[in-house]
C-alpha cells in the first residue's frame, strides 16, 4: 500500500509536538556556518511543508520534493496560507530532478530511512551531488540501528485526539535491518462515525560508518556528525544523528 495516504489527513495533528522550530533553528545555524544565509534550498522529503514554511520564513528560496501527493496537497495549502513563494515537485527521491543547482538541501525527519536498500542511497547521495552548487551543503539526520533494535522495535504506540486516533506498532526484523510501522488510522467522519484505514511503512537502521561510506563513494565530503538530541558527541546510543556534508567536485567559477 502506498505510505502517507490516509494518514496524511491526521499527520500534523499527531506530530504537534515535533520540534520543527527547533529543527529550523538548527538547520540555519548550520548553513550560516558556510555562509549560506538565503539563496535556494532543497528541503527533500518535505512531507507536509512545516519545515519548509518555517525556512522561507527565515529567508531561503524553498523548494519541497515528496513523492506522497497527499502530503504535498497540505504543504500547498499551507503556502497558499503564507504566501510564501516555494516550488513544491512530487518526485521519489531516489530519482528526483531539479532545473539547476542549489546552494543546500536538508532532509529530516528520517527520510533518509526510508530507503531500504545501500545502493538506493548512495544514488541518492550522488543526486544530492549533483545539484548542489560547489561547496554547497547537505544537512540531514537518519534514525539509527540502534533505535530501531533497542527502542521502538516491536513496541506498539497509542495516541487518541477529540477527531481522530492512531495505533503504531513496530516489528523490528533484525536480518534486514528493516522497521516495519503499521499504522492503523481513525478518523472521525461528519456524521460522527469513525473510518478506518491502514498503512504500512518501512524504515531501514543505518550506522554512521554506513552513512559515511555511502557518502564519500558519492562524491561528497562528510564533515561532521552530532547527536540529534544531546547536539553532542554520537554514542552508541545516539538514536537520531545529524550529518553535515559538503559538495567538493565542481570548479569555482
């Protein structure tokens, strides 16, 4: 079944605890460490635009590629809100296209995970490459193995809100490395039943010396790691990372 349908209708209702301002936060403080303080940004994995709202308020040209439709139709609607000029493109992001290069793309909220096979993701890395400009930036976090072994796999999460409710249970299948989240949906109807619906997703846990890899043999240049939540030293506990890199092949102009 295709992910981020149904639940694409409830997904920023459940995720209103998200720390998108201090994502956004963060992702400045990055660029700015490269001078990168507007100019055009690929937000990759935009899911319903929060983050891309909250950056092309701080200034930066936005553009979102998802390939889930439902999600960008929200992400529409909340630029048709902010008048905020960002080109929104439904593209899978082990393919997508751009009209020329940009000076940063960001990816977070584990959009990185969603790509289960090593191969996939450095053709996604070397995409990243290809349309950065030179020496531009790529800041992105991935969930690691470890969170996926140790913290949430094979648990089952609960949430219930006046006009909807949700059940996610994990099964970790430690061979593969993968994830897999069912997420059963209810959604209160106007005549005051309730729909269900189901989804299923899969996520794969990488390690950073994975991610490393995969990211020199696309031609980037890794430049630092930290803990997503500590924004310190990565352990081996660390369950969210951040990962900065730079683009090193094109000529200066």
């Amino acid at each position: 079944m295709e992910t981020y349908t149904d639940f694409a209708g409830v997904y920023d209702i459940f995720m209103d605890e998200t720390p998108y301002e201090r994502w956004s936060d963060t992702v400045c403080e990055v660029l700015a460490r490269y001078q990168i303080t507007d100019g055009l940004v690929l937000d990759l994995g935009c899911g319903t635009g929060t983050l891309t709202e909250l950056l092309a308020a701080r200034g930066y040209d936005m553009i979102g590629i998802d390939n889930a439709g439902e999600m960008l139709g929200r992400a529409m609607a909340k630029r048709d809100e902010s008048g905020h000029d960002i080109l929104y493109l439904c593209q899978d992001m082990r393919e997508f296209e751009l009209y020329g290069t940009v000076r940063a793309v960001v990816s977070l909220c584990d959009s990185i995970n969603y790509i289960l096979e090593e191969e996939q993701l450095a053709g996604v890395f070397a995409l990243v490459n290809n349309y950065l400009d030179p020496g531009g930036i790529f800041f992105f976090d991935f969930n690691t193995e470890y969170k996926y072994r140790e913290v949430i796999g094979d648990a089952t999460i609960a949430e219930n809100r006046e006009t909807c409710s949700f059940i996610w249970e994990n099964y970790y299948h430690e061979a593969q490395r993968i994830n897999e989240y069912d997420l059963t949906v209810f959604t209160k109807e106007a005549d005051g039943r309730f729909r269900r619906a189901v989804e299923t997703h899969y996520q794969r846990g990488y390690t950073l010396a994975e991610i490393k890899a995969l990211l020199s043999r696309a031609g980037l240049v890794f430049v630092e790691a930290m803990d997503a939540d500590t924004r310190d030293m990565v352990t081996s506990v660390s369950e969210r990372i951040y990962v900065t890199a730079r683009e090193a092949g094109k000529c200066q102009i």
